[in-house]
C-alpha cells in the first residue's frame, strides 16, 4: 500500500535555527511530490512541488526540498526560520498527505 | 468565488442524525478531492473525484460515508447516523485534474457529533 512518513511530528527551533523535515514514501514509479502549510487558523495551501527535472526545487518564504530518487525521500529545508514560519508541514505525495510536522519557532 | 468554498464552516449534530457537507470548487478545476482531519492524524483522503469518471471512494471509511458531484462541479459529502468518532474537519480541495496539479483547499467544516 502507499505510505508517507513524516520523521518529526513536533518540532520546536529558535528563530534563526536551520530547519529539516524529513518525508519518505512508499511510491514506485513516477511520483509527484508536494509540501503543504497550514498557518495557525488558515487554510491549507501550497508550499512547493516537484514533477520533474531539477530535484531541489525551491518554494515559497525561502523554503526548498530535494528529491532523492533512491531514497524515496523529500525532504523539507529553509536554512533561517522566522517565528512567522510557525505552522503545520504536510508532505504528500500523489495528495496522500502524511501526518504532519507541527513546527514552534520561539522568537 | 475565487477559491473553494465549504459550508458549513461549523456543525453540530446529534449521534445518529444525517449531515451534508457542500463544497463549491474552483471553477473550472475537473478534480475534487474530500479529506478528513482529525487532531494528530494528519489529512485522511475521503474520495476523489475528476471528470466524468467514476469516484475513487477508495478512502471512505465506511457504508455510512458516502459523497456525489452534481453537474462536474458542486459536491456534497453525506453521513448517515454519525457517530462521535466522525468528529473531524472535512476539507474539500480542487484542481485542474490529476496529482499532477496543485490542489487548492477550502476553509474546511468542523464537525462535532455530540
């Protein structure tokens, strides 16, 4: 059966910390991978996706990830968080969306 | 409207009673997808829909859930005889077809079977 993991469901960094949010999945074959956010009290919307080409594709707020094939995974970066980065990180794979990742930036 | 459109945003029901949730997509977007989401389980998918083929209900969780789509457009997710484990937030998203395009997602209804 197809599966997503998030690695981390609470993550608390200081502003200004490096952030990575781990996400494997269980996909054979061509994948099309999204990030999703949901700021506290908004709706979900779209961080960044990837279908094709370049495998570290850059999204919005300064965020990327990096497709790595052989690992299944898509990893989640932004090298500087902001407290306004506070929010709930969805990996979904195909829309299938994994757990979520709950990330606390203490300013 | 400009983006997908859920209502209610809230809804109380009695266990037992019957509930309809509406979503209104983007105009224009061919896909419609249902998910539920529940405190510390992340998005659950419901159903998807996209054009005139037949739902994926792969997701509906049981005989009581069940969703249609009039017209290639508006979508109404029904639940017969709720039960207090139902409570979640629906989530109504839309696209312009396919896992290949972003999906945009409404505000969402919280439900709360009581």
């Amino acid at each position: 059966a197809q599966s997503v993991s998030q690695h981390n469901h609470h993550v608390i960094l200081s502003e200004a910390a490096s952030l990575e949010l781990g996400c494997n999945y269980s996909y054979g074959g061509t994948v099309n991978l999204f990030w999703y956010v949901q700021y506290p009290g908004q709706h979900l919307q779209l961080l960044l996706k990837y279908f094709s080409g370049d495998p570290l594709v850059k999204g919005i707020k300064g965020f990327e990830a990096e497709f790595i094939k052989s690992k299944f995974s898509f990893n989640l970066r932004k090298p500087s968080v902001q407290w306004s980065d506070t929010a709930e990180y969805f990996c979904a794979p195909e829309l299938v969306f994994g757990a979520g990742t709950i990330l606390r930036v203490k300013s | 409207g400009a983006g997908v459109s859920q209502s209610p945003s809230n809804k109380v029901t009695e266990k037992g009673k019957d509930v309809e949730l509406r979503c209104d997509p983007i105009s224009g977007h061919t896909a419609l997808y249902w998910y539920r989401q529940s405190l510390g389980q992340g998005l659950e998918f419901l159903i998807y829909f996209q054009g005139n083929s037949a739902p994926d209900k792969s997701g509906l969780p049981s005989d009581r859930f069940s969703a249609e789509r009039t017209g290639g457009s508006v979508s109404t997710l029904t639940i017969q005889r709720t039960q207090q484990e139902d409570s979640a937030v629906y989530l109504c998203a839309s696209s312009l077809g396919g896992t290949a395009f972003e999906a945009f997602f409404g505000q969402g209804t919280r439900l709360t079977v009581v």
